[in-house]
C-alpha cells in the first residue's frame, strides 16, 4: 500500500459516508466484494498505459469455458483489478465448494491458486484489496514488468492463464525479454504478450485470452508464426469473435478470445469458432442492459425465452463450446457457430479471422420486369399531367 492516499475532504462528507456505510449489511462476504466491484465498474477511463477494465460478464463467459479446478495453479500477467482471479475464487467456491472444507484444497485456495502482475502500482493496490474483499487470504499480486523482465523462474510454472493485456503498444528490442524475441521477434505488446503466455504456461496448460483482431489475419513475419506456432505446435480450441463494442467506453477495437493448450507437439485438429454478435448490454458508450439483469451473463438465473437469446449470445456460446467435439462439427458454416479442419487453416496461411471461413447465405431478391416498371411510371406520369390540366382550368 506504498504512497497510497485517501482524502476526505469535509467532516460533513465523512459523516454521510460512514452513515451510508452503517447501512450496509457487512456480515457477508459477498457484500463487501459486491461494493467493491461495484466501485470498480464505475472506473469509466483508459489507464495512462492503455489498460482498462475487462467486463465482468466477459470475464465470468472465459472462466466457465475454462473451468478452473481446486488445484489450478492460475496467472494474469497483466492483472489491474484482479477481475480474473476474483472470477476464478467465485466459480470455485459455486462448483468445487469442497475447498472450504479439505484442509489441503483450502491451503492451496489462500496461498497458493492465485497469481497476478502488474506494473501499476495503483492498480496493484485496487487488485489486492479487491482480492482480499473475495475471501483470499494472501494472493500473490505484486510488481512486475512482465515483457521486460526474464521470467526465467516463472517458466513452465501455471496451469491456467486467463488475461486480457494492455495492447496497441509497442516497446523497443532493447527493453524486451530477450527469451520472448527469440520466439516471436516482434514490438508489439500484443504478440509479446502471447510469446508470455506459452511461456508461463506448463505443458497440459490452458489459456483463455483476449487479443485485438489484427492478432487473427495480421499479414507481417511475426503474426504469421505466432499463429503458425498455436496452430502446429500447441493446441488450439477455440477463437470466440467479440462485437465491436464490447470495451466501450475506454475503445471500440474490434477483439476476440483465443483459447489454446499448451503442449509442445501440436494437438490441433478443428478449430471452433463462434460469432458473437450481442453480449446483453447496448454496444454504445452507455452500455445499458437489453435484459433484466437475472437474464444477463453466461449462466443466467432465469431462462432465456425465444428471441432474448439474440439480445445474449453467452449462454449460447458457452452451451456451443460444450458441444464442439461433437455435434458443433457438423454444423454447416452458415451457422453462428461450427469448426473448421486444421488443414484448411494452414491453407489459408493460419489465418484465424471468422471471416475467411464463414459462408454468406444471400436472399433471394425477385425483381419485377423492367417493361412493367416502366408502364407504371407511365401511369403516375399521366395521372399528374391530368391533375395539372385540372389546376390550370380551375385558375382560367
């Protein structure tokens, strides 16, 4: 908590605020994490470093498609808020509750689960506290420069990575980890970010991340071999198409989730692909809900009736991704979902934009005969020079 500052300013201020507080039920843990996350969701501008707050529901879609177990060892390199990790200690405690009770499971949860970088001092304070809000007990959120620094001791070392790094940037060969230039030789801190992640990564480990979309079809050395290397040496599952205004108001770049295994001797055989069109909340700078909110993320309280699916498409995605070993491979590509074999992607120069894939069904359009066209223009004109002829005789 170095240099942290809070400043109330009027007594007058600090009386509403401890009286407002009073009100509140803190006995629940949920409570006091529920405000907290609240608050951050009220954070409503860009970091000076170009990172800004991933949406919880986004979030919560990336944890359940990756269900994270007891004895995960998970990471974010680029943490801020800890939105991930809060995500992950939230799913485990609804659909693994017996790391409360199992001494050993219990240890691993407070001590040993959770892992997050940043190199935000501000937001490394907001991202503990907000872990600590949650339930857990000493999470390792600390400093780091992740892309610059030698992550030699973090190698080979987590088995869930779940991120959305700062991206857009670039930073200059001599500032970069000298181990990820050798896999990707690149500036941009989008590439650099995922040369990390295979980094960190254990083999058998698995990754959900966010990328722009440049990362799917850029044409330069470097995009072609990461996509190369996810594609031929690891295992790539899935590639989840975002709208366009999912991050507003910080951006409106377009994105997508890339979900991948790490395994050193590839594993890749169809890739699925799911095009999400509609995330529940208004793709405008206001992003207000299109549904009430029980409706509303991954795993809804309520169902969905016919037609609010295409208000939210995550509970559709997450069912789909379920099924994309089976019955998501027979799907035609006019579908908003289906999978394609990994021998068409390596044609298509590992190309991984939903775009080049999909089929586009056009409507059939009739159009009338030129020649009646022209006879009913003919008609409309007739009829006005008539009117005419009557105006002018009312005016003799």
């Amino acid at each position: 908590m170095r240099d942290a500052r809070f400043t109330i300013p009027t007594p007058g201020l600090l009386t509403k605020v401890v009286e407002l507080l009073d009100a509140v039920p803190m006995e629940d843990r949920d409570t006091k994490g529920d405000i907290y996350e609240y608050m951050l969701g009220k954070l409503a501008t860009a970091g000076t470093n170009g990172q800004f707050r991933t949406p919880r529901h986004i979030i919560e879609l990336m944890v359940a498609m990756t269900e994270p177990t007891p004895r995960d060892v998970m990471v974010d390199p680029a943490c801020g808020t800890c939105g991930f990790p809060v995500a992950v200690g939230e799913y485990l405690r609804e659909h693994h509750p017996e790391i409360l009770s199992d001494p050993e499971l219990r240890e691993h949860f407070n001590h040993g689960l959770f892992h997050g970088f940043d190199f935000d001092t501000t937001m490394l304070r907001i991202g503990a506290m907000n872990m600590l809000l949650h339930g857990v007990e000493n999470p390792d959120v600390s400093y780091r420069d992740s892309l610059s620094e030698d992550s030699a001791s973090e190698e080979n070392k987590y088995t869930l990575v779940l991120a959305n790094p700062p991206f857009a940037g670039s930073l200059d060969y001599e500032s970069t980890s000298g181990k990820l230039q050798r896999v990707v030789k690149t500036k941009k801190t989008e590439l650099l970010f995922m040369a990390l992640f295979l980094q960190l990564l254990k083999p058998g480990g698995r990754a959900a991340v966010i990328v722009p979309d440049g990362v799917l079809f850029g044409s330069s050395n470097a995009h072609k071999e990461l996509r190369r290397t996810l594609v031929e040496d690891h295992f790539l599952e899935g590639v989840v198409s975002l709208p366009s205004g999912v991050f507003r108001p910080y951006a409106g770049v377009s994105t997508a989730i890339l979900f991948f295994t790490k395994t050193g001797r590839g594993g890749t055989d169809y890739v699925w692909f799911y095009d999400m069109t509609a995330d529940g909340w208004s793709l405008d700078d206001k992003r207000n809900p299109l549904l009430p909110l029980e409706k509303l993320g991954p795993a809804p309280k309520e169902a969905l009736a016919e037609g609010e699916h295409e208000k939210n498409n995550l509970p559709d995605c997450l069912a789909r991704w379920r099924q994309r070993k089976d019955s998501e491979r027979e799907r035609e590509r006019t579908a908003q979902s289906f999978c394609v074999p990994k021998a068409e992607i390596a044609e298509q120069g590992y190309d991984l934009s939903l775009n080049r894939y999909e089929e586009l069904v056009h409507d059939e359009v009739e159009h009338r005969p030129p020649l009646e066209i022209l006879a009913e223009l003919r008609a409309i004109e007739q009829e006005i020079l008539q009117e005419i002829e009557e105006l002018e005789g009312m005016l003799r």
